[in-house]
C-alpha cells in the first residue's frame, strides 16, 4: 500500500505490517490524507469526565489527565482499575486539548487583527541572547552588546559619585547650619558679657557703689580650716551672704516641709471623722490612707533624687513608711482625744465646786427676788 503525507512525500506499507482486524479510517483525496475520526463526546462531557472547568489552564488539565489514568489504567494494579473508563479519560483529554488549543490560535489570531501594526520581535534563538541589544550577525551583536555594557557600567559609576557628592553636600550643610548656630550662640553670650560690663561701668561712673561697707578694703580671708581653699571659701560666703543656697540644701528643706504638711493633713483627717468608727467612716478612712501612701511615695522618689545631689553621705536621707506614719496618726489622734477628755472632765470638775461654793448667794438673790 503506498500513502501520500502532506508534504508529498510516498510511504510504502507491506501488507504484512498491516494487522487484519485493523479497519484503515484515512482516506487518500489529492495528496492530503483526511481523518475522519470524530469524538463521541462532546466538548462539555470531556470536562467532566476530567472534573475540570471551562478555561482551566493546561496544568491543570495534565495534572488531573495524571490522577484519572493512575486510578483507572488496567496496569496500575489498584482497585478501582477500570480500561473502559481509562478509554473515556483518554478520549476526553484528546478533546480537551483540542480545544484549549482552538481557544489559543483564535485569541492569538484576533490579537493580530486588533494590532496589524505591532512590531513583532524575532523568533530567531540567536536574537534571545545578548539581552535582545544590536542587530546584524552575531559577532556584529556580540560587540555591540560589548560597548551597550561599557555605556551602562559608566553611567553607573556617575550616578554613584553624583550620590557621593550630594551625600557630602548634605553633611557639609548640616556642618554649616552647626556652625552658623554655635557662631550666633558665642556673638550673643559675647553681646550680653559686654552690655553687663558697659552697665558696671556705667553704674561705677555715677557712684553706685561708693556707699558699699567694704569699699577700698580687702576680702576677709577665713583661716578656720587650713584643708579649704580660702578663695572658694570666700566665694562660697559671699554666695551665702547675697542669699544663694544649693540646690540639695532647697531639697532638704521642701521634703521636710512636705512630710510635715502630710502629718497634719492626715492627722487633722482622722479628727474630722471622729469616733466610734463605723462601715461608712472606714471606707473614707481607707481611701484618705491610700492618698497619703501615695503621696509617700511620691516624696520617697524626691528623696532619691536628694540623695544623688547631695555632697555629703552624711546628709543624705531615708525613705518614709507609710504604714508606720498612718500608725503614728492614730495615736497622735488617740492622744489629743485623750487629752480633750481630761479637759473637758477638770473643767466640770471646777464648774461643780463652784456651784458649791457659790450655791447660797444664788439662793438668796433667788429668794430676794421673789
């Protein structure tokens, strides 16, 4: 048997290659060889078979192509092995694959009709190498591609030293800006020694300071401790004289202040309430306690920043318990209560043995009287 393919070409078949239960389907018409092979399902039934959706990608329709055919090949050995169904699986895939293929060559086709005009790059191999720079030969590319390389690696080396440059410009600036504030910051302190300097003068030159104790005579130098610099002392006193007090000295006084306002407060608190204590009165108890242990601690904080100022270890102080101060509240308030009783029970005391005394005239002024 001899048969024409399409491109013309005669292909001798022995009838004994042929097997005989073999029915031949193709037809030979002018050359061409026409199948007339039909699927006997249609396109809908072939995506079911293969549990797919229309305009699934070809990935998916391989992959699941794969897990039908492990699960229905009459070799794979499993149980649900199945030729049948194997041979409907195949079938739709065939279809399947026929049609996404359709899908693509019209898309494509109606692309090209959209844009007629598009460029179209080459398809060429050779034109997929050098990064797609330069035409002609491939040496001729190969060198353009060379000097495309040294353009690029030099427009690269000038945006890094422009970078470097405005890098330095920008510290430059702010060493500037650091400078002009730092030169403004000396001209005003300069200023300022200056306009204080002219007003000393100009106060000397009126007599300002004729009247002064001291006028004309040397500083009193104090050779009471021979390890103390007699000038720093001589400052220190005249510091001590015009009023100034360090800072840790304003400290000590201001937390001894406070403790003692603290004791009044709560002390002054628990008079207020009076006795006996009741639900009512304790509750207010509580939250007038809670306030004052808060505000110890408060105080305890400014204690700790006193002792880190303070020169000498000597002067330096401890915290405050606020459970003991609440403590001695109670008792100072027990006391005073204590002393309002004896009081009061002197002056009934003197009350009565006036009346004793005084009981008769009262009678008789009564009688006269009446």
């Amino acid at each position: 048997v001899m048969l024409t393919n399409n491109v013309g070409h005669h292909l001798m078949i022995h009838q004994a290659m042929i097997p005989r239960n073999l029915k031949l389907l193709p037809y030979i018409c002018g050359n061409r060889m026409l199948s007339g092979y039909k699927p006997k399902s249609n396109i809908q039934e072939s995506y079911k078979i293969l549990e797919l959706e229309e305009g699934c990608s070809l990935d998916d329709i391989r992959n699941s192509y794969r897990s039908l055919a492990k699960r229905y090949h009459p070799d794979s050995g499993s149980a649900t092995a199945d030729s049948e169904a194997f041979m409907k699986v195949e079938e739709a895939y065939r279809v399947v694959l026929s049609d996404v293929a359709n899908k693509k060559k019209s898309n494509e086709s109606n692309e090209e009709e959209e844009d007629p005009f598009k460029s179209k790059a080459p398809q060429h191999r050779h034109y997929l190498s050098f990064e797609g720079v330069g035409f002609g030969t491939p040496s001729q590319r190969e060198k353009q591609y060379m000097q495309f390389r040294v353009d690029r690696a030099t427009e690269q080396v000038l945006e890094y030293r422009k970078q470097r440059l405005e890098n330095q410009y920008v510290v430059t600036d702010l060493m500037k800006a650091k400078d002009v504030r730092q030169s403004k910051k000396v001209k005003i302190t300069q200023a300022v020694e200056r306009l204080v300097e002219d007003l000393i003068q100009e106060s000397m030159a009126k007599g300002d300071f004729d009247n002064l104790s001291g006028k004309g005579k040397p500083l009193q130098k104090f050779s009471d401790c021979p390890h103390v610099d007699p000038m720093t002392h001589n400052l220190n006193r005249i510091l001590i004289d015009n009023g100034y007090q360090p800072e840790w000295i304003l400290m000590q006084k201001e937390i001894r202040e406070t403790i003692e306002r603290l004791r009044k407060s709560i002390v002054a608190s628990r008079s207020k309430l009076g006795g006996p204590m009741t639900p009512y009165r304790q509750k207010q108890w509580n939250r007038i306690c809670e306030q004052f242990i808060e505000d110890i601690r408060k105080l305890n904080k400014r204690i700790d920043n006193f002792n880190l100022v303070v020169p000498i270890l000597s002067r330096q102080m401890v915290h405050f318990n606020a459970d003991k101060e609440i403590v001695r509240a109670q008792k100072t308030y027990e006391a005073l209560m204590e002393n309002r009783e004896a009081s009061n029970s002197d002056t009934k005391e003197n009350e009565e043995e006036n009346g004793k005394r005084f009981g008769w005239k009262s009678s008789l002024l009564k009688w006269l009287n009446l």
